[in-house]
C-alpha cells in the first residue's frame, strides 16, 4: 500500500493509493482517460518518455475488475496532449492533441455500440482554433464543451490562452467552435466545474497550474440551474476529504508552476495530484496531493505530501467513478518510464 499521512493532528485521517491493477496495456502517459457504463476508455497517449509518435490504440479498463483490454476499433487515430468527453451515452470524442506531426482541432468519435472510430466534420460556422494539445475539455451539457489552452501551430503558439464553446452533434457527427475569450497562457494545466457558495449556487470553471502563476483562473461563470451535468455523486470520498482538510491547514496560495497534473471534482472539493514542477531546478516530478475546498468564500488550499517516491507522476490521469477516486499511467520519477499501474483511493 501507497500511503501519505497529512499533516496536522497525530493520529488523524490519512489517505493513501491502494494498488487494483497491474497491466502493461495502461502504461502510457498524456493520453485521455473517460468513463463511460462504468468502464475507462484509455485513448492513444505517449508509451514511453521521448517517442514521438503517439499510440493509436485504445483500451478499456473495468476498474471494479482491475481488467484492461484492447479494443479493436478500425481509424483509431494517433494523439497525445488530446482531452476527450463523452456525448449521448454512446460516443466517445477525443478532441484536437498532437498527432505525430502537428497539433490539431479536430474531433475523432468512438461510437462504442459499433465500436468504430469516425471523423467528424465541422460546420460552415466553425470557428476552430489555431491548434491545441495540453488543453482541457470540460463538459457543460451534454454534446457542449468548454475547451481552454494556448493556441498554436508546430513552431510558434500564441502568448495568451483562448477559451472556446465547442458544440457536438452526434446525429449530423459535426462539431463548431465559438471563440469566448482569452486567459492566461497556460498549458498542461486542469480545469474544475465548481458550485460556488451561497443558497443559490451557480458555477465556475476553474483553471489550475499550466504556467508560473499559483492562481486560479475563471475560465467560465453560470448562474444557478444554467449547468446541467455534475459529477458523479460520492459521499463516502467527499466525507473522507471533509475530514482530511480538517486535519489539515488552508492556505490562500496553491501550488505554483505545476503542469501535467491530474484533476478530478469530488462534491466541493477539486482534488489535484502529482506533476511537474515548474519551479525546480531538478527532481520535478511530483506525488503531492493538493485539495482545494470551495465550501466556504474564500476557497482555501490543502497541501498534503507523499513519502512514496514510486508514486511521483506525471501526464497521468485521475478518473471519479462509483464513489472511488482511481489513478491510473502517468510517466514516473524519471520522466520517461510509463507506470503500469492502477490505484485505488
């Protein structure tokens, strides 16, 4: 067992990474990882530390199994850097990413009943950006995205972030793109939908990490009723992470420099862990586990260290699924080697 004792009172709550699976098909990193009828649908990513060409394949894992699989899908497309969410119950949409050569907009579809891979066209008002990888895709409804990140193509990107509404049609299989505005230049950072306090919460989209800043960035604002997906209920986890903080001690000031971190909402809290370090001269890979606590105005940062070294990641994934917060692939302590592992908190 992976485990990290927080802070704060002796003998108080601790949390820990609890090893499920074991299987070479999940050693990746920067690849997309998406629930959907309770499997994880792994999508391309980078097999080891320098390759240059992304993988194509995609595999499902069934977390209560600790089984993953291959599925063999016709046009799976190479991308790395890529996001994804899924549209209708059915479709699986991996957008823009790096495809070996350049970075795209695009969008490729999975329709898991015929499993087959489709390219989606875009509409006459698209308006995509100038290319994408290390962006967020956030879901707001379903068949619409929030997508955020910097722009740009092979040799140059642009010094500010652009915020974009992404429409999905799985019925005409064709997207849109409409421009919202811009943000700070970020990349390989994480996006949060958050309720924001009050007897009327509406939401946020928060934006953490991608670049030297330790703030958060509003990258959306909805008022009550205007979101309609929220993520999976969890309250044995959301309790277990009320008591963590309360061992703990808040801060105004989050993690600074952090990029290839994973993110996952659990009720009001955004739990972040791992990445790269910005910051540090050497040894910037991370296993820190940092949650931000939006109950109260203002939201306050929990830092929490791990002693495992083993669990240092980056280019990872965190998924919610079943009450159960799973970690799985991600590049270790060196950078380069890609863990086989699933884990379980």
């Amino acid at each position: 067992m992976a485990a990290a004792v927080p802070s704060g009172r002796a003998g108080g709550p601790s949390w820990a990474w609890r090893p499920v699976a074991r299987d070479e098909l999940l050693a990746r990193a920067f690849y997309s990882c998406t629930e959907l009828r309770g499997r994880f649908y792994l999508v391309g990513g980078l097999l080891a530390g320098g390759a240059r060409e992304p993988s194509s394949d995609t595999v499902i894992f069934d977390p209560t199994g600790g089984q993953a699989v291959r599925l063999e899908a016709p046009g799976g497309p190479p991308r790395s850097h890529h996001d994804a969410a899924p549209v209708g119950g059915r479709w699986l949409c991996v957008v823009g990413g790096w495809d070996g050569s350049r970075r795209l907009t695009t969008v490729a579809a999975l329709d898991t009943e015929r499993r087959e891979w489709e390219a989606w066209t875009a509409t006459s008002g698209n308006c995509p950006p100038a290319g994408l990888s290390s962006h967020t895709c956030t879901l707001l409804s379903d068949g619409e995205l929030r997508v955020a990140g910097r722009e740009g193509g092979v040799r140059t990107q642009r010094r500010y972030g652009s915020i974009y509404t992404l429409k999905l049609n799985p019925g005409a299989r064709t997207y849109c793109y409409k421009e919202e505005g811009h943000t700070v230049s970020r990349s390989g950072h994480c996006a949060a939908l958050l309720q924001t306090p009050g007897p009327h919460p509406g939401h946020q989209l928060l934006l953490f990490g991608g670049c030297n800043s330790a703030e958060p960035e509003v990258a959306g604002r909805w008022n009550h009723g205007k979101i309609k997906e929220e993520s999976p209920a969890a309250p044995r986890l959301t309790e277990q992470l009320a008591k963590l903080v309360s061992s703990g001690q808040g801060s105004r000031q989050g993690p600074q420099g952090l990029r290839h971190h994973s993110c996952s909402v659990v009720g009001p809290f955004a739990v972040l862990f791992g990445g790269e370090s910005l910051t540090k001269a050497r040894d910037t890979i991370c296993n820190d586990l940092y949650i931000y606590d939006t109950r109260k105005s203002p939201s306050l940062w929990f830092h929490f260290p791990c002693g495992d070294r083993g669990l240092k990641r980056m280019g990872h994934r965190t998924c919610l699924w079943n009450d159960q917060l799973y970690l799985v692939g991600g590049f270790g302590e060196d950078g380069k080697t890609a863990s086989p592992q699933g884990y379980q908190m």
